[in-house]
C-alpha cells in the first residue's frame, strides 16, 4: 500500500476534540477509553463513516439516488482510508428463511456439493439411483465370464407400428426378439408369430466375451441408448439372467425415474427444493405441541395432554386409555416415552384436533 | 365455550408434517453423501459438521468436481468453530441470534470472502465469550489481519488489548470531559508510561476493582429454588437463587445461561405472578405474545419475590423526543420549577407549558422537535434546524421565563453533573439526577435523545429510572451482561450501583463473563461444562473463591487467577 498510515485530521466528531491520529495500516488496533469517551464517535462516526461515504460517492448517479445520502463526517481531512467493512453487535436478520448455513454460505456450497457429488438411492428399495454411461456399461460387460454368449437388446414400445418397424429396419437391424426367439425381417411370414401385446425387443447384436471387444459393445450399447434410451443384455444360455443398463437417471429395480440432483433441488428457498406443505418454512399452522403439552414432565394420566384436562374432553383420553392400553405407558412422564408411544398418542391428538 | 374457540387455544405454529421441520421436498432427501442426506447435515452442530466434512473421502471423480467446493466449506466451518460458536447448528435461524453470535458469524464470514486491504471496523466482539474463548476471537482477528487488512476493533477486554499491535486510549473523562486521545502506542509503552491514561493504569494494576473484604451471608430460608428446570439445554436441574445477594450465572458459550435465566427464571416469576411483562418495552422486546410459560416442574419460594425486572441493553426509546429526563421522571419536577417562577404564575403557566411533547409551550413549526424534515422526494429526507424556533423547541414566550438566569431549553443543554450543582435547592430534582450520576452517567445531556445512547448508557438509564423508584424491596433485578460497552472504571460503577440496590432490599441476578463482576458476587453459578448438548449442568455453585478450586469448571480456572489464589 502506497501510504502505510490512515491519518486523521482534526475530527469533531460528537465529543471529539479536534483529534489527530495516525493509525498504521495492516495491523490490529484496539480503540479503548470510558464508556462515552467518544470510541465509537472515532471508529464509527470518523473513520466507518468517512469510508463509506466515499466508497457511495464513488457509485454512479443513478445508483447513489438509492442510496442514503451519507452526510460527511465533521472531520478536516482523513487519508489512506481503506474500503471500510463495520461489524457490530446487532443481529438484524428478521427473516424466518435465513439460517446460520445460509449466512454464512455454508449452505450454498453444500447445495453444490451436493448436486456433484451426492449419490442418490431409490426412495422404495434403496438402491443406488445412477446412470449407465457407455464406458461404465462397457468395463461391466468385458468383466463378465469369458466364453459366455449374450443378446444386446433394446425394447421397442407395443404395439409397435409398422412405420417404426420399417424404419428399424432401414437402419440395419434386421432382428426382433422376444421370449428368446429371433424374428426376421428378411422372412416376414415369421413376423406374423410376434404376440405384440407383450414386451418386444430388438436384437442389436449377439456377443460372446473375449477377445478385443470393447468398441464393438460400446458402438451397440450407443445405438440401443440412440434408439431406446437403454440396452438389455440377456444370456444365451440362461433367459433369467440379464442385466439392464439405462442412460436415464432411474432406479435399475423398480424403474422409478428420478431427477438429477441440481443445486436449487437443495434449496428451500426455492420451489424446486421446498417441501409443498410448507413452502420451506419447516412450520405450517397447526395445532401447537408446546400448548397441547405445555409441560411434558408430567403423566397422561395426570393431564400432560391439557385439553383432555377439561371435564368436556375427558373423553378423548378415556378412548386413548382403552385403545392404547398396554402399548402406552400411562403412569410415566410424556417426555419419557419412546417415540413409537408418542405416536400412538399423536394421533389420537390429530383426531380430536378435526 | 364454543369447541372451536377453544381448539383454537391450541392453534400456533406446528413442525410441518410433510418434511419435519427440514424444509425440503422428500427427493431432495433421497441424495446422500456420506450416508447423510442434506437435511441430516444441515441438523449437526458446527464442531459435528466440520468433522463430518473433515472425514468425507470423496471418489477420484467426485473429488475432480468437487474438491474446490469440499474446500471452501471446511474453511468455512473452520472459522465459525474457531469464533467459539461450535455449539450452534446449521440450520439454527438467524434470527434467533444474540447480537454477540450474529457479530462473530458475520466476522466468520468476512474471514472467508479473503478480502484484502480493507479496513474492518468492529464493535466489543469479545461480549458474550466467556474468558476461555477470547484466546481463539483473537487468533481470527490477527488471521484477518495477515490477509493484508487493517482491523479497527472499539474493546475494553484485557487479552485483546494485549494482543493489540496500536492502542488508542480516548479520554480522559466522558462526554464533555472526553473526545481527547490520551494515549497512542503500543501495549508495552501503555503499561510502562501510560502517561496518566486510566486504562493503563487499570492494566498495569495500579487502579483495580478490588475483591470485597467479606462477602453478603447467605441465608438459606431467603431463595427461590427452580426445580427441573428444562428449558433448551438444560438437564432438568434444580436451581437454587439467593436473595439480597449479588447472584452471577456464569459458563461458556451455549451453556445455558440464558435458557436458565430468561426462560426459566424470568418467564417463570411471569407466569406464577402473571404479570404481562415487567416494565413495557422489556416485554415488548420479545417477538411472542404468547402468555409466559413454565419451564420448570415447580418454583418453590416465588412468593419471596414481589416482581421481577429485566435490565437489557434494548433502547429506552426510539423517538428522539425521549431522553434521560423524561425516563426517569426528573423533567416533571423540573417544569415545576419553571411553573413556579413568579413571571411563570403572572402569565399562568402549567407545568405542560414546558413541555416540548404537548401542544401549549413548545414551537409549533417543528412541534417541539427543534428540526424539520424536509422531504426531498428521490433523495434523503434533509433535516433542517427550525427557522422559528432556531431548534429551542419552544415558544419565546416560555423562553423567557427564566431560572437563575438560565431558561428550559438551557437547562435542556446541561450536563447531568451540570444540572445536579444548578438544582442545588431542588431535592425532587437532584435526587433523580443524582442517581444518573452515581452510576456514571455525569456526562450525559439532560435533554440527550435517546435514539443517540449507546447500549450500555440505555441499560443503565434503566437501572436509574429503577433506582428512581424506591421499592426495590423484595424486587428480582435481572441483567443480561451489564458490562457490555463498560471501561473497567465504569465497571466499579456499575458494581456501586448494584450494592445500592441490594441495600434497599432488592436482589441482582447477573448473566456474567466479566471476572471483575464474578469476583465481586456474594454467589456463583457455573453452568456447563460445555456449550450446546453438551451443557445444561450446573458444575458448581457457590461463593466464588468455592468455584475457583472447582477443576471441573473453566470459569473456576480464570476466577483462580483473578482471586489469585
């Protein structure tokens, strides 16, 4: 930095007494005196303010007129001031979305860590959600027992037309497949054995594992995924044994499509990533447990649920009693049930609540 | 009562059903990293997080794409744990954050946008951290500093003084007395030729707020016992609080201390006294209506107690027509005495004549206000001193009246102290201004809009308004941190001011880091030992040379010091 010091002339500030200071740069300064001697007159109403407005004064016209008109400290002459950032004891945050994560921008990389390099799982079996990329496909096939024989398949819709059936074979397949047999075009009158309202295949290729093989699987599996948007590779020897590949982001077992994690998937400020009952607020209104059991040390039995509590109500938890008995303990503090006990009472609380 | 009025009783805000609580549509869910889905990351503390990210092994692939943004996250979180907010979660609102956490985040953040060459200004970072983690805010703010930035820190604490390459001394008094630098340099220079500073001569240990020769006997049938406290953190204990003592409830960040004392302790007396909030804008302060609720099983004693007050640093009020005079009631008293002046009674002057908020004595132009905002449409409203009145507020008329020479609006410019010596023969006045003035307050303006009081003159004001009122008998005094903003010499103030009130009755109970004010009680709880789940214990109670062998207990480790024991 060209000046090494932030000089300050004659600065009157409130109580500030025509002061000069010299503050060097890149270092840590500590401003002290009694409470009202005028530190933060120096360090906010001088120095933070001067800054400030300099750094508006330095905007645009257009974009000054929103800005407050900063009015100049009281000061002769300040110099080497840096761009000014103040930090103070305020939380002005009133806004019910923003989290420590989002400000601190935590939140904001994870989104992105997670749309990289999440992983995602079939939400009914489990399984890993992914795509089958060519080349993956490929190192999986070649890995397969040597010698063994297998059809690469692809699925046409059924009923299939005759416009599509036609155009298959104007690009040089020549076979249909299903249930294991093989169905020429060059000898319609087989065609005519196709039962069309079930699954119906065409055969891409017939592979036997060996040899140099890798850029022929991968040219078949690229134009089954061109065609269909996945391959089939069935076993010659066995018809149970297959394996299906996909270039859609869907779960191999149930089929079930998924979207491909993307950063705003992970937002909850926006409609893409925000629960749809509650827009991302992570509350709706409803009833309120901490009024319904204003104080979970006691037992139900001794009116932890306090609208049971009235006379009108008692009702509700003499049916709890009868339909819960011996699944939940009655004579024990409500914070002390297990979760599977809770429940049971949360929805008896549901149904007096409608 | 109709059962739909009723069932609305119970109606409030509820955790959504559909996503518990954690915001985001179930296929967000669905994408795991490390076995956890956003939302169960999202749910860890800070120090749980940071290892969470510090132990993830990403594949050669991932780490290709990903690894800048694995790397920007760990330094993140690396800062928010090194500003000692480890106890907070990810998904914590931001709302719900005292001005001290929200201040350190923001400092966190700062350090991470690793910007160079700017000038960070910031304001008493160390309130709110207990002594342990004052060590760590100033390694972040030396951190910052190596970056190439120049810091600018307004702070009364011993250790970041230390640590301080340049100290600015203001002084020597305040207000009037003030606004001089009394000293420039470095640490060593202040501590060996402060050259009369009181700050210096507080470090170098010349000046020094001494540990009290005996401490106030504890009478054991005069508490109030807490029982099962469970409010946040707390493990269900039993609290007990001494009364007509100095009670200070210490800990480290996220211990608990605030749960204990706001939420059980005051809501409690609230709830048991159903008082609708002690003192209007104390309650007003707090964003819920709803009826205070019981965070304990049962408060034994209460009946000890009368009422209870909360002292915070919130603003006395926010228009500028409030001051200290008229929050502690003194200006009624002196338009008295502007009303009894023999030219006052020939014209048949009231005392709301001399008021500047009511129709009758004040100016009209600017309605007493002694500016005018004048509108200037795209820019900044311009305020512009009253042509009639030229910014005395009031009509000539009453500006004529004078006493010993001086009229109402002169009176408005004096001094506290100023004041004090001018209504010599006034007791109803100089009793209330003397009370500004015995808890350092002397400097202030009598007619100082409150909307330019500092947090800490706010909070004391209050204690002089409460001081003003004379019934401390039987009366729970509150405070959240009095020494925010404090210099040690207004510290031994402030502890004047709390023997005052303890002497008429009344009982003080201090949220507390300051080990000036910890040495000082007559009894000590320490909550923790640790911040966040890992708290809500009390280590130890009791008188502080008792915690300060306690091993158990950090705040023990730094009163042994302070005791020197």
């Amino acid at each position: 930095m060209s000046q090494e010091y932030l000089e300050i002339r004659g600065a009157r500030v409130h109580n500030l007494k025509n002061v000069h200071l010299r503050l060097p740069h890149n270092r840590l300064i500590v401003i002290t005196g009694v409470s009202g001697s005028g530190k933060s007159s120096l360090a906010f109403d001088t120095v933070y303010a001067e800054g400030q407005r300099r750094y508006v004064e330095s905007m645009s016209a257009y974009a000054r007129q929103f800005l407050e008109r900063i009015t100049k400290p009281d000061v002769d002459e300040i110099e080497g001031i840096a761009p000014p950032i103040a930090i103070r004891q305020k939380n002005t945050t009133r806004n019910p979305r923003s989290t420590v994560a989002t400000a601190t921008e935590v939140y904001d990389f994870m989104r992105l860590l997670f749309a990289r390099a999440g992983r995602t799982f079939c939400s009914r079996c489990g399984a890993r959600v992914k795509k089958d990329s060519v080349d993956e496909v490929a190192a999986q096939i070649l890995a397969l027992p040597a010698g063994s024989r297998w059809y690469v398949l692809f699925p046409i819709a059924t009923p299939a037309s005759k416009d599509r059936l036609f155009d298959l074979r104007k690009k040089g397949f020549n076979r249909l497949f299903q249930q294991g047999r093989t169905f020429e075009f060059s000898t319609p009158e087989s065609l005519l054995e196709i039962d069309f309202s079930k699954p119906l295949f065409v055969l891409a290729d017939r592979i036997a594992i060996g040899g140099d093989l890798r850029q022929r699987v991968v040219d078949t599996v690229e134009s089954c995924y061109r065609e269909a948007g996945e391959a089939l590779f069935q076993s010659a020897e066995s018809e149970a044994l297959e394996l299906r590949c996909s270039e859609k982001f869907e779960c191999k077992t149930c089929r079930i499509g998924y979207e491909e994690p993307e950063p705003r998937l992970f937002s909850f400020n926006s409609p893409f990533g925000a629960c749809p009952k509650c827009q991302g607020f992570g509350n709706v209104m409803d009833y309120d447990l901490s009024r319904v059991i204003p104080d979970p040390t006691l037992t139900l039995e001794h009116g932890a649920i306090e609208p049971w509590t009235k006379p009108a109500y008692r009702k509700f938890l003499e049916r709890l009693k009868r339909t819960a008995a011996g699944k939940v303990r009655f004579a024990a503090p409500y914070r002390e049930l297990t979760p599977a006990e809770r429940e049971i009472v949360m929805r008896e609380v549901q149904r007096f609540f409608e | 009562m109709h059962v739909r009025v009723f069932l609305s009783r119970y109606r409030g805000y509820a955790t959504c059903p559909e996503c518990a609580g954690g915001r985001l549509r179930r296929e967000a869910l669905n994408v795991r990293l490390g076995g956890k889905n956003i939302g169960e990351v999202a749910a860890l503390s800070l120090e749980q997080a940071r290892a969470f990210f510090d132990l993830l092994e990403l594949s050669p692939e991932e780490t290709a794409i990903a690894q800048k943004v694995l790397d920007e996250i760990q330094r993140r979180l690396r800062f928010l744990n090194d500003v000692g907010l480890e106890y907070l979660t990810l998904d914590r609102l931001a709302s719900t954050l005292s001005g001290g956490e929200a201040q350190r985040i923001q400092l966190a953040t700062s350090l991470g946008s690793r910007l160079v060459g700017a000038c960070y200004v910031l304001d008493e970072p160390s309130i709110g951290l207990h002594s342990r983690d004052t060590g760590r805010l100033i390694r972040i703010l030396e951190e910052l500093r190596d970056l190439g930035n120049t810091i600018l820190v307004v702070e009364h604490d011993r250790d970041v003084m230390h640590a301080a390459d340049y100290i600015v001394d203001l002084g020597p008094g305040a207000g009037e007395n003030g606004g001089q630098v009394v000293f420039a340099g470095d640490y060593d220079q202040l501590t060996s030729n402060g050259g009369g500073s009181l700050t210096g001569r507080y470090l170098t240990g010349e000046m020094k707020i001494p540990v009290p020769e005996g401490r106030r006997k504890i009478d054991r049938k005069q508490q109030v016992r807490f029982l099962g406290a469970f409010a946040h953190n707390l493990k269900a204990i039993d609290v007990a609080i001494p009364l007509h003592a100095l009670v200070v409830v210490t800990g480290v960040s996220g211990s608990g201390k605030s749960s204990l004392v706001h939420d059980v302790i005051y809501q409690g007396f609230r709830a048991q006294h159903n008082q609708p909030g002690a003192f209007g804008e104390d309650a007003a302060e707090g964003q819920d209506d709803n009826a205070p609720r019981l965070e304990c099983r049962r408060i034994e004693g209460a009946n000890l107690v009368q009422q209870v007050i909360l002292v915070d640093q919130s603003p006395i009020g926010r228009t500028p027509r409030s001051n200290p005079i008229t929050y502690i009631k003194a200006f009624d008293a002196i338009r008295e005495v502007f009303a009894s002046m023999p030219e006052a009674r020939k014209r048949n002057y009231s005392p709301g004549h001399f008021s500047f908020n009511i129709p009758g004595g004040r100016c009209e132009t600017c309605q007493g206000d002694g500016t005018v905002t004048v509108e200037m449409q795209f820019l900044a409203d311009v305020e512009l001193v009253c042509e009639d009145c030229k910014g005395k507020r009031y009509k000539s008329s009453i500006l004529d009246i004078r006493y010993q020479g001086r009229n109402v609006h002169d009176v408005l410019q004096m001094t506290v102290r100023e004041g004090l010596a001018f209504f010599g023969s006034h007791h109803k006045v100089t009793h209330k201004l003397k009370l500004l003035a015995d808890i350092g307050l002397g400097y202030l303006r009598l007619g100082q809009s409150a909307t330019t009081l500092s947090g800490g003159e706010a909070q004391r004001v209050k204690l002089a308004a409460h001081l003003a009122q004379a019934r401390c008998d039987r009366t729970l005094y509150i405070f959240d941190e009095p020494t925010t903003g404090l210099h040690f010499d207004d510290i031994a103030k402030l502890l004047a001011a709390f023997r005052k009130l303890i002497a008429s009755g009344g009982s003080v109970l201090v949220i507390e880091h300051n080990l000036d004010v910890i040495k000082t009680a007559d009894w000590v709880i320490d909550l923790g030992p640790e911040g966040g789940d890992g708290g809500g214990r009390i280590v130890v109670e009791g008188t502080p040379e008792e915690v300060a062998v306690c091993e158990a207990s950090y705040t023990g480790r730094f009163l042994r010091a302070a005791l020197k024991i």
